[in-house]
C-alpha cells in the first residue's frame, strides 16, 4: 500500500479538507463515486463507554470532524485498487 503525504488529522482516519489535499480536486468526484457505498465513521468528540453506559468525551472533544474516511480505503483508491467490501 502507498504511504500517504500527511497522517490522519483524526484517530478514526482522514478528514474531507484532508481527502481534497490528497486526491485533489480535479479526482474528487472519482473518489466520491469509488467511496459510494462504503462504510465511513462519525467524529463527535464523544466515544460510548459500555461499561458506564454513556458517552464520555475522547481525543477529538476539542474539534469532531464529522465524517471521516479510514485510512485503508484511501491508500486504497490512492493505488488504484477496486472497492473490496
């Protein structure tokens, strides 16, 4: 798999101001269309704590992303390999 030019700015993987700088504007829409489908997470700046039954604030409590893209699936689309799931 390709290195990435810059690390996650989130724990859970690559923000959308993150996906535009790598892929750039002009593959932006192909790496919509190729991500469509695909399972993407949530950044709140919250996590569940099943053993208090609540949520507790984690390391992104200061500034959530939103959605965000795992780092897989764009190393992926980076090597121009097919979606796999």
């Amino acid at each position: 798999m390709p290195e990435l030019p810059e690390p996650p700015a989130c724990p859970y993987g690559y923000t959308k101001e993150q996906i535009e700088r790598i892929v750039g504007s002009a593959r932006l829409e192909e790496f919509n269309l190729w991500m469509t489908g695909q399972t993407m997470t949530l950044c709140e700046g919250r996590s569940y704590n099943h053993e208090k039954r609540e949520y507790v604030e984690n390391a992104c409590a200061n500034d959530p992303h939103g959605a965000v893209v795992y780092t897989h699936d764009l190393r992926r689309f980076v090597a121009g390999l097919p979606v796999i799931d």
